[in-house]
C-alpha cells in the first residue's frame, strides 16, 4: 500500500517538474514576443506623419487630388491640403512621401 502511494508520489512530483518546465519556456517565448513587437512599434513611430509632411492618399475619391501636404493631426483623422481643398483620412491611409532633403540625410 505504501510502496504504490510513494510511485505515485513520485510520478506526480516528476510530472509538476515536467509543467514546471514548459511554463518556464512558455513564458521566455512570451518575453521574446513581447520584445519583439516592442521594437516593431518603435519602427512604426518613424513612419508617425508631422504637419507639412507631403503625403498620397491611398484611396482618393472621384474628384478629389491624390496627395498634399498634413495641415491637422486629430486623435483619429488627419487632415491633408490639396490643391483642390481639404481631405480627412486615417493615418494608415496616407502614405508619407519622401522629400529630397530626408533622402540625402539618410545617405
């Protein structure tokens, strides 16, 4: 009766080290993810637009220019001068356009 309480004691504690194991590993994989988006949204905040950015719009409508410069960056819109009026869009989509002064800073 003993010896079988103490097999089972055993396979049991040998099994919590086993879990013990995978969530070890489990959670560094978070960690790593985790980090990993981090640096990615630290990418994404090179892209943020600035007012007098020159942009395209990505999906102009009938009538309307497809690029100008930002006047108003709201919580949600941005809103973008054209030479046929103002234009309200979200950030994603405008698409920033690079000037010729940022191209040869980055050379």
């Amino acid at each position: 009766m003993e010896d079988k309480t103490t097999e089972q004691l055993e396979e049991l504690t040998s099994k919590i080290e086993e879990l013990t194991l995978v969530v070890r590993k489990l959670e560094k994989e978070i960690k790593d993810k985790e980090s990993n988006t981090k640096e990615k949204g630290k990418n994404k905040g090179e892209k943020k637009l600035k007012i007098g950015d020159r942009v395209n719009i990505r999906n102009p409508r009938n009538g309307q220019a497809s690029s100008g410069r930002v006047c108003r960056i709201g919580k949600e819109y941005v809103t973008v001068e054209t030479r046929k009026g103002k234009v309200v869009r979200k950030s994603y989509n405008l698409k920033k356009v690079k000037s010729s002064s940022e191209e040869e800073s980055l050379e």
